[in-house]
C-alpha cells in the first residue's frame, strides 16, 4: 500500500527532483517528458494553489513520466474552468498533444 506524501514534503520534494532534471543536462525524453509534467503541475498550482488536484476535483494517477496527471475520465468529467486550466497549462509546457493515462 502506497502512502500518501504530506504537500509540506511534496512540494520542497518536486522542486528537488525538477532542479535535478533540468540542470543535470537533460538529455534524455524520460527527464525532458518529467521535467514538462513537473511545470505543468505548477501551473495548475497558479490557478488551484496546493494541493492542485484536490482543489481542482481532477481524478490523478502517475504518469509514466513519474509526474501526476489527470485521467481522462477526471477531465472529461472536470468543470468547465478546470478543463480550460488545463488545457491551458498542457499547451504553455509542450504537452497538449501527449496522451493522458486511462
């Protein structure tokens, strides 16, 4: 069983493993693709605050990035402003055209 991080840990957690990505020369789709879901995940925290997911209502999973994303049926059943966030978010970080997870 899985254990939920406490979004104090989280937070210092991603920003840790996002400075690794991007300085660490990344050369790599793995840590180019983490690195995109990563400020993704940012930019819905512009519009939610912390923690995104559960302000937004969006169902989320691990990608496999590594990086949490909503499901398709947590966007198509997600409200109109957090589809157009979302979206929005998909298309500043280069994604809007990366399949979501089932």
């Amino acid at each position: 069983m899985l254990k939920k991080i406490k979004h104090t840990t989280a937070l210092p957690l991603l920003i840790g493993l996002a400075t690794v990505a991007t300085c660490s020369y990344a050369d790599t789709r793995g840590q180019i693709m983490f690195s995109k879901y990563l400020k993704y995940g940012f930019c819905m925290e512009k519009f939610y605050g912390q923690p995104w997911t559960e302000k937004s209502k969006l169902q989320t999973v691990m990608n496999r990035w590594g990086a949490q994303e909503p499901t398709v049926a947590g966007i198509a059943n997600a409200q109109p402003d957090v589809k157009a966030h979302d979206m929005q978010c998909r298309i500043e970080n280069g994604i809007q055209d990366e399949p979501r997870p089932r």
